[in-house]
C-alpha cells in the first residue's frame, strides 16, 4: 500500500531556527502538544486495561496523520477498544470511537446505507465501505487506513478532487444528437438495453477501485476503472445520440483509456456494487476497434 502523504516544502529558514531559541508561544505550544500525548497514551492504557477484563471488545488500529498540524512527522496507528454488539460495522466502530476517545478522529460518511459513497476506506488490507463492512467478518486487530494512491487530508480522509476531475473528463450525463424546441417526445429505452447498462449504473463515485488499480497508482492521467465505466453507461445506452457517442470513444479510446487497462480484475474485485468494470472496459476496447479509432 502507498498512501501519499503530503511533500513538505524545504525551507531555508530551518537551519536559523535550530539555533534561535524558542519563543514563549512555541514553548507553549510544545508543551500542549505534549500533554495531549501523554493524554491520548493515558487513554489508550485505560482502554487496554478495560479490554482485558471484557472480551466483548474490538480493538482498532486507526491511521492518523494531520499534514496542517504534524508537518513531517510520519503517521502513527492509534489504538482504540470498542464495545461490540451484533451487527457492529467498521463506521460503527469509528463512530463510537470518535464520540467516546477522541473527538479529533476525522473520517467521511454520510448515508450509513453504502448508498453515498463517501467512506471508502482501506480495511485489513482491501478497499472497502466502512458502513457495510461487518465487524464479524474481519480478524482483530481491525487495521483502517485512507485508501492508497491519494493525499491524505487528515486521517481517514483523502483528496478525492483528481477522482471527480478524471469522472468529468469522460462527460458522465446523458446527451443526444437533437434537442427539442417544441412538444417534448417520450425516449424510449428497451428492457434488453436496460439490461445491458443496469449494473454500469450502480457506480456510487466511492473511488475504491481507483485505489486499487495499480495502473492508476503510476499513471496520474489515466481515466481509471471508475470514468470508464461511466463512459460505459452512456456510450451503451441506445439513447444516447451517435456523435456524442462517437465523441465518448474517442475520449476514452485516448492514450490514457481504455488501453492502458492491463486486465488485473482488481477493481472489479473491489467494487461495494459488484459492477463488472474490468468487462465493461474489454467491452470499450471491441467498440473502440470497430469504429476503426486505433489499432494496436
């Protein structure tokens, strides 16, 4: 896993401050930061304590990493028990753990439905929704982490900005040749097409399997398995118009589209929704050929 911590600018001024002694402020300063330490270590040993003495408890390993406040120090993994109680999920521990220990502990939801897509996170090693995630279903310690190959903002919270660019280059709305300047006419779709793009639809903009797809983590202008996919939707949908149509392949038929997938299967893996992603892109790939965009 490579997540991205934020570069640190070098700064000519270091040297003058080692040997400059420290103001009033800074020493202040130094000082809070120390006792919230020796806070959060007086906590953590409490806690240990207590979860020794009941084993109904979840013990979790959670990043943290606040690029504003800790510059170049390297992330820490603080420890946190956790109540359990049947049908407990990752968010749910995270929740309990934020409200109860540490009210600086940052992380994304919003639905608690794996409906929202925003608590994507990385889990015991794989990308998954921490609402949906079930406690039960993972061996402790449970590890959480941002997802890999994105800046971490704080915490659990990564930049998704370069996501929602990469998903808008594809155009991801419907578009047709003509529109109407009169009566508006019903636009009809059939079961069979309905079919074909039904799970193409199901994309909740989470950015899992954008994280792990190892083509993205070294290729920062590759679309990824996510816009392709919604390129998919409407490139397939036999509403959509045949120049915009004709405009969506070659956007997606570029150097750094659908060619650039290597067909590991790991997004699809992934994916909260089940999405085929890695066969819609094979799919966009026949497309790409039989319109006579490139050859290769």
């Amino acid at each position: 896993m490579s997540t991205q911590i934020p570069k640190q600018t070098e700064e000519s001024t270091e040297t003058e401050a080692e040997t400059q002694p420290a103001s009033k402020g800074e020493e202040r300063r130094a000082e809070k930061r120390r006792r919230a330490a020796e806070r959060r270590e007086q906590r953590q040993e409490e806690e240990a304590e207590k979860a020794a003495a009941d084993e109904s408890t979840v013990e979790l390993k959670v990043f943290r990493y606040d690029p504003q406040v800790e510059g170049k120090q390297e992330p820490r993994f603080d420890t946190f028990h956790v109540p359990f109680t049947k049908g407990m999920t990752v968010l749910d521990a995270l929740m309990y753990a934020r409200d109860t220990y540490d009210s600086s502990l940052t992380f994304r939801h919003s639905c608690r439905q794996a409906v929202c897509g925003s608590d994507a996170m990385f889990v015991n090693g794989g990308q998954k929704l921490a609402c949906k995630t079930q406690i039960s279903d993972l061996e402790e310690p449970v590890r959480v982490e941002p997802l890999p190959h994105a800046e971490v903002t704080k915490d659990l919270v990564v930049d998704m900005e370069h996501f929602y660019e990469q998903m808008e280059a594809v155009e991801p709305y419907f578009q047709t040749d003509e529109y109407p300047d009169g009566e508006l006419e019903e636009q009809r779709q059939d079961r069979a097409n309905r079919e074909k793009i039904k799970m193409s639809t199901r994309c909740i903009w989470c950015g899992a399997c954008m994280s792990s797809c190892n083509i993205a983590a070294g290729d920062n202008e590759y679309l990824g398995p996510a816009a392709i996919n919604k390129a998919y939707r409407f490139a397939m949908d036999e509403r959509e118009g045949e120049e915009m149509k004709q405009k969506r392949l070659e956007i997606i038929e570029q150097e750094h589209g659908v060619w650039r997938c290597q067909t590991q299967f790991s997004c699809t893996e992934v994916c909260p929704k089940d999405i085929p992603l890695t066969e819609h892109i094979q799919e966009l790939k026949r497309e790409a050929v039989k319109n006579n965009l490139k050859f290769w």
